[in-house]
C-alpha cells in the first residue's frame, strides 16, 4: 500500500507563494508520473500541472506562468512552487502519482492540503 503525504498548504494573500510537497511512504517504488490535481467548492477537480519520470511537464493553462512543478527522483517527492496567487486558486490541492506496472497502471492520491488566497 502506498500513502502519499503532503505538506505545505495554508493560507496567503494574493500575490503571496506557497510551496507545497509531496512524497510517498514508499521510496522503493518509481513513479511515472506526479504532480497536482486541484478541488474547489462546487467544481470538479481539475489538472494543476504534472511531471513525468524524464521532467517532461504539463500544466494548466490558468496557472502558466505561475506555478512551477519539480520532482526529486531520489526522494521520490513532488513539489508544487505557486507563485503569484490569485483568490481564485482557493482549493484543496491533491498529490497524484501513477505507478506504470506490468500491463498497465496504478493510480495514487493523497488526502489533500488546503489552500487558501485571501486578504
């Protein structure tokens, strides 16, 4: 079983950064893919930004700019860099991880961290 731990929410005023982390409780795993999925109140979750195994990344286009994804490969964590925050970034921020495994994949998400942009 893999937990995914996550740390790093809080709450800040618009403009402000946040970095959030993320690691699983096994480092004997390698992880394809990691990075952030994001839920606001009365929306469906929703892409924040991705990076695979070779750094290759993917983000959302409301946060370009703006957040920056980073893995370290020999910790197995995840970093979430958000700079530049908007009220509109308010939402519980979720770690993912995909495990490639023979004939196929496996999924994992972590509990959740609150992030809150306000004055």
């Amino acid at each position: 079983q893999v937990q995914l731990v996550e740390s790093g929410g809080g709450l800040v005023q618009p403009g402000g950064s946040l970095r959030l982390s993320c690691a699983p409780s096994r480092i004997d795993l390698s992880f394809n893919t990691m990075g952030w999925y994001r839920q606001a109140p009365g929306k469906q979750r929703e892409l924040v930004a991705t990076i695979t195994s070779d750094d290759s990344t993917n983000y959302a286009d409301s946060v370009k700019g703006r957040f920056t994804v980073s893995r370290d490969n020999a910790e197995n964590t995840v970093y979430l860099q958000m700079n530049s925050l908007k009220p509109e970034d308010t939402a519980v921020y979720y770690c993912y991880t995909r495990r490639l495994i023979l004939g196929g994949s496996r999924d994992y998400w972590g509990q959740g961290t609150q992030v809150t942009v306000s004055s």
